[in-house]
C-alpha cells in the first residue's frame, strides 16, 4: 500500500487524514468536497515528504483566515495547492511537469479507463482505511 503516489479521495465525507502517514510516498492527493474542518487535520500530511500537489477545496476548513498561509507553512513541499502554483520558479514550474509527463507514460497515459480505474482503487482504499486496514 505504501506505493501509492496519487490519492483522489474526493466527496467522501472524510473529517481528517488519520492513518494517511502510512502512504509515504504520496506526491498527489485529491480530497476536495470532504468534511475537513480545522488546520490540525493538516498536521497528518505533514508526515508526507513527497507531497507535492494538495487539493482540499469545498471543504469548510478552505473559508478560514489565513487558510492558504497556514496550509503551505505546514506543508513545505508542496508546489500546489487547489490547483493553485505555490511560487513559481520556472525551473521548479517545468520539472514538476515533466514529473507529472513521466508518471502519465509510465500509468499507461491515462484516458477514461484509467480514470475509472483510480476511481474504483480509491473506493477500494477508502474501505479499507475506515477500518484501519491498510496494509
């Protein structure tokens, strides 16, 4: 399970990240529409080092003062958050791309099949991580 790389765990009424340090290698997570309300939620993702991309918008914790700040100081790594560039140094900017390129080829270059399929692992991941099950 620590293999997984991109998470999207979108409108599934989720109130926190407990368990999700176990996903060590996670660069990618989707959880927008959730239920997350307050910035020590954020303090789990912390534990992720390879974070790069976050997504948490729709949830109510994204209409506090000072949302953006807090979440990017707890979240060094990070070069985006809700879609959003963190700063933009070009060189960062085009690596991050062609990261993201290579990852795309190496899935198999994505399509809808693919996307279901992501779709169908979350479910199947969010299952097991209600259980505390995650391997």
């Amino acid at each position: 399970m620590n293999t997984i790389k991109c998470l999207k765990i979108n409108n599934n009424l989720l109130r926190n990240f407990y368990n999700i340090q176990r996903l060590y290698k996670m660069q990618h997570l989707f959880a927008n529409s959730n239920k997350i309300n307050d910035f020590p939620d954020i303090d789990k993702l912390s534990e992720l080092p390879n974070l790069k991309e976050l997504e948490l918008s729709g949830n109510l914790m994204c209409k506090k003062a000072g949302y953006r700040q807090v979440v990017l100081r707890k979240l060094p790594s990070l070069l985006y958050l809700d879609g959003n560039v963190r700063y933009c140094s070009r060189d960062s900017s085009n690596s991050f791309k062609k990261e993201i390129l290579a990852e795309e080829r190496e899935i198999g270059g994505g399509g809808q099949q693919q996307n279901r399929n992501t779709v169908v692992q979350g479910q199947m991941f969010l299952a097991n991580f209600n259980r505390g099950s995650l391997n």
